[in-house]
C-alpha cells in the first residue's frame, strides 16, 4: 500500500458498496441465471480464464437446456473483465453478469483483496460483499512525526483521501532574533498551532464523511500530545494506537501496519458481538439461534442484528444475508463460534423477544 490517492476506477466508497448490496439483494428473479464472479486480481489472467472455465463446464451441466446459451454469454463477460487492463491498486473485481431477456451487469472493482469466487444461480452472491463492508468501514489514519503530520482517510483498504500539515518553521532565529526563553515559548505555541490544526482536520474529516474509528501512529511523545487535545467526541472514536515512526519519509509500511491494527480491531468487536448473543442466550432473553429462529426473526421484524458464520453453508448463508439487507437489518460476520456452530451457523440479536418463541437449547 502506498501513500498515493486511489485510481478513480477503483471503488472505495462504502456508500457506494452499500448501494449496490441493497440493489443487489432486491435484484428480481428470473428464469435467465446470474453469474457472480469474485476475481482476485493477484493471479494472473491466465490462471482465472483456467479456473473459470473448470468452473463453467461443471456448472453449466447443472442448468436447463434453454439456460444455457444465456449462461455461456455472461460466462464471456467475465472473461472481458479477466482480460481487461486494470490500474495496479486494483486488488480483486467482482462481476454480477445475466443475459437473455432480462440482462443485467455490474463491474466492481476493489483495492481491498478478495477470494476467488464463482457462482451462478437465480439470485446474485453478495456474501463476500458483505463479509468485506463488515470487515473495512471507513476509519482516519494520523501518523504524526516532529514536523510533519499525514491524516489518511481509509475505505475498504484503500486511501481514499490524504491531507499533509507541517510544522510553522522556526529554524535559525534562536540567538539571532529571540533569546532562548523567548524561543522555547514560541516553539511551544507553534506545536500547540500544529496539534489543534491536525484535530481540525481530523473533526471535519470524521464529522462531514460519518467515520467512526481513529487510529494515532508515530512518535509516543506526538501521539500522547495529539490524544490529550482530542475534542470528547474524537476522542471516544479512537480504537488504537501504534507507536511506529516513518523511515525515510515512507509512510507506507506505518500505514499498513495502521490497518491491520484495525483489522484487528474489527476482529475484536466481531467477538464482543457474539459474546452478547451468547449472554442473551445463556438468559434466554433477547436473542435466537439456528437458520429457522433467525429467518422467522428477520422476516417478523424483531430482528436487531444478524450474526452469521462465514461456516454457514451458501445457500442458507445467501437467503438469510438478502433477507436481512432487504429490511435494513445490520450484519455481524463472524467465524468458528462453538454456540453458532452448534445451532447451524446463525443467530440474532432481537428488539424484543415475542411470546411464542420456542425455548432455546442450554449452551454446553
């Protein structure tokens, strides 16, 4: 990753993906099949035209004779993306292709990598799709040095917006023009100046884009000041730090060490989120578990959030993340719980608990 903004061509709002999630999700069904193809840009052109048509020639056989020449025209699409020439910051591209008389396509292409993914059926797979918004929400990046400050803006792995501040300079007037005391008082006003600017880019940044993670990276005496001036509602917004300083003026290697940082830390609310779907259960109270529970859930509107596996087989896993877009009900995504893993996979955080709910099973 570098520190250089993101080709134009490469999509990094999570607006945007959000979007195409919910078009997706209400996508109308039709007798034509849809193609959902993830390709992970770091093989090479070759290995994905080969995996496809592996791929291909097995699925094809599954579809009714009339299914198969629309098949075979949205199979050639996705070839065109394989062989198109991408910027280098694009990692994976997914492509949702369905011909015939209902034809539909959509190209994304992304910095953040994906797994090598094929699909065909009525509907499109917009799993992964929401396994990645879950995984990179927007956050701001502040890598702090002695005279110079860099704020990133990260969306979905990629910098999608850098800002650069720098120290007032005040080199060369000690002895020449201001006693020592005079200059120490006037270092220490500038580095107040230059402190307070990076916290008004950082507010405005957060406040006009609705980022809602920080993470402080450099010098621990430039961190700790920066922290100590983060206005309440900046302050409850920083989820980590990293005490890492740039080489050489690279900031690359400290940025991505930034974002694993947050990974990280996505990781860890993943798990906060499950522990309470547990509690819930262990109090058989605000909560359910198994593909049924968290169907009738969604479907009955009492439904506060999804938790699903990335273990859950694809077709329950595919229904259950529709049927929770469609009705704006947010999604939790999370892998190898003992508790989801006995009850298939799923489970719900409720609104409130209706009366006919089955009782659940103890937690082993």
């Amino acid at each position: 990753m570098t520190a250089s903004k993101p080709s134009p061509a490469v999509l990094n709002e999570i607006e945007s993906l959000r979007t195409h999630i919910s078009d997706l999700a209400t996508l109308s069904e039709t007798d034509e099949p849809i193609i959902s193809a993830y390709l992970d840009l770091l093989e090479s052109p070759d290995s994905l035209r080969s995996k496809l048509l592996q791929w291909a020639v097995a699925a094809r056989s599954t579809l009714k004779t009339k299914q198969r020449r629309p098949f075979d025209d949205s199979r050639h699409d996705v070839e065109c993306v394989i062989t198109r020439e991408w910027p280098e910051d694009t990692r994976s591209v997914v492509v949702f292709s369905r011909r015939g008389e209902n034809p539909f396509l959509l190209i994304l292409p992304f910095s953040a990598s994906l797994e090598l993914h094929f699909d065909v059926s009525s509907v499109p797979s917009i799993f992964p799709l929401v396994q990645l918004k879950d995984r990179f929400h927007r956050f701001v990046v502040v890598i702090a040095t002695e005279d110079a400050s860099r704020i990133f803006e990260v969306t979905l792995g990629a910098i999608s917006e850098e800002i650069l501040t720098q120290r007032p300079e005040l080199g060369g007037r000690l002895g020449r023009e201001w006693g020592r005391e005079h200059f120490h008082q006037r270092k220490r006003e500038s580095d107040r100046r230059f402190q307070q600017d990076q916290v008004t880019i950082i507010t405005n940044l957060m406040g006009k884009r609705g980022l809602n993670h920080l993470i402080l990276a450099g010098n621990p005496r430039h961190v700790a000041g920066l922290r100590e001036i983060l206005p309440k509602q900046i302050a409850s917004r920083l989820v980590g730090e990293l005490l890492k300083t740039p080489s050489g003026g690279d900031f690359s290697v400290v940025l991505a060490h930034a974002v694993d940082k947050f990974i990280e830390i996505e990781s860890a609310e993943s798990h906060n989120t499950v522990e309470r779907l547990h509690e819930q259960v262990r109090r058989q109270a605000l909560a359910v578990v198994g593909v049924e529970n968290s169907r009738d859930a969604i479907l009955g509107g009492y439904a506060a959030e999804l938790v699903i596996s990335e273990e859950l087989p694809i077709v329950e896993r595919e229904e259950l993340t529709r049927l929770a877009t469609v009705r704006n009900v947010p999604i939790e995504v999370c892998e190898k719980d003992e508790l989801l893993a006995i009850h298939g996979g799923v489970g719900c955080l409720l609104r409130y608990r209706p009366v006919a709910l089955p009782e659940e099973l103890p937690i082993p």
